[in-house]
C-alpha cells in the first residue's frame, strides 16, 4: 500500500468532518485541499483560524505518521501559524506540508495554505514529538 491510500484509508473522523482530501504523499511531504464551508467559517463569512489551524496540524501531523517506526505514535507539542489572508466560503484551499527535520525524538513540518489561485493564506510550522519504540 503506497502512502498516499495508507492516509486515505486510515482518515481521522475529524479530518472527515473538516473536509480533507489527501492529493499526495511520501515521507518528505502531504499534500491536500479542502473546501471552505459555511460551517467552518466566521463573520464575514471567511475560513476560522482554528479551521486553518487544524487543516494544516492534520496535514504535518499525517506526514509525521507515515515517518513512525513501528510502534511509535506521535503528538503535535508546538504548532506556530502566520496567518496572510483570507479564504471566502467556497474557496478551495490547498496544503502542504514539507519536512524540515526528521529526527528518532522530534519532527518539525512546514505547511504552506493556499488558495485556488495559489495566493498564501497561512504558513505553519508544527513540531510532532515521536512517542513509544
């Protein structure tokens, strides 16, 4: 099973609900995208911060598992998101975040958000700790 069918067929109930669609992946990046919906947005009618926020933790924490040794599980402890501009309801946005470090202890993830037309909505740099074998 290549990596890209592992994230699709093992998808977190709360990605489901968010909307996520994984495009690609491998053990240096994942890539998706996810239509803005009414119910995942604030007044005027913009995509949340949080929901921004938890598009991209799904992402860069799905790029840490697929990077596991066997047995391991893994956690986001630090998650850091400059936010650049907004995405309107019915935007489709499009992430991917990209390994900066791959460590036994820790991996850093960078997930750049953008629109449809490729404008940056948010950058965000999380680090997942790698817990158990």
């Amino acid at each position: 099973m290549d990596d890209l069918q592992k994230l699709t067929d093992n998808m977190l109930p709360f990605a489901t609900y968010l909307g996520i669609e994984f495009t690609s992946a491998d053990k240096a990046s994942v890539s998706a995208k996810m239509l803005v919906r009414p119910e995942l947005c604030t007044r005027p009618e913009v995509l949340h911060g949080g929901a921004i926020m938890a598009f991209a933790d799904t992402l860069g924490a799905s790029a840490a598992i697929l990077n596991l040794r066997e047995g391991a599980w893994t956690t986001t402890v630090e998650s850091k998101t400059n936010f650049v501009a907004p995405a309107p309801v019915g935007t489709l946005i499009y992430g991917k975040a990209t390994a900066v470090h791959i460590g036994s202890k820790t991996m850093i993830w960078q997930t750049r958000v953008s629109s449809q037309e490729g404008k940056l909505v948010a950058l965000v740099t999380q680090t997942q700790l790698v817990i158990g074998k």
